[in-house]
C-alpha cells in the first residue's frame, strides 16, 4: 500500500500533516493521485483560516491520533449544534 492509498482511508478526518514547506492541524479534504486537499485550522479559535492545495509528493508525515488531534475533534464536535442533522 502507498502513502496515497492510505490517506485515502482517511479522507474527511482530522489529523497533523506534514510536507516540505509547512505543516499545519486541520481536515484533510480530498486525496488524488497529483494533490491533495488539506482544510488548515487555526487551533485558537477552531474555524478554518484555508484550504492548501499539496503536491502529494511532497507530503513527509500525517499523524492521525494522540492528545492534540483528540482535543481539536473534540472541540468541533462541541460546535455542533445538539438536536440537529
């Protein structure tokens, strides 16, 4: 399995990305073979500031789980209104 494929499985989710020139939290929003779409989060107010467009050869890590992921999750789920679909 490539890197690609992999992200692919985690499309839509929350996560730490890593790639040549920055990195940034926030929701990874497509995956295709050339790019992918990844929404960055400002982590003090929790909205997203933009969307970056990646050469995806030139992502280096994504981190998926741990204590600052769980704590941004959280707190989107927290704005979510209750009651509603």
């Amino acid at each position: 399995m490539n890197l690609l494929e992999r992200l692919k499985s985690f499309e839509k989710d929350y996560m730490f990305l890593h790639w040549a020139t920055g990195n940034e939290y926030g929701r990874l929003a497509y995956v295709g073979s050339d790019y992918v779409e990844f929404d960055i989060l400002d982590v003090d107010t929790m909205e997203y500031k933009e969307t970056a467009i990646i050469n995806s050869q030139l992502i280096l890590e994504a981190v998926f789980g741990g204590p600052d992921i769980s704590r941004i999750v959280a707190e989107v789920s927290a704005q979510i209104p209750y009651g509603q679909e």
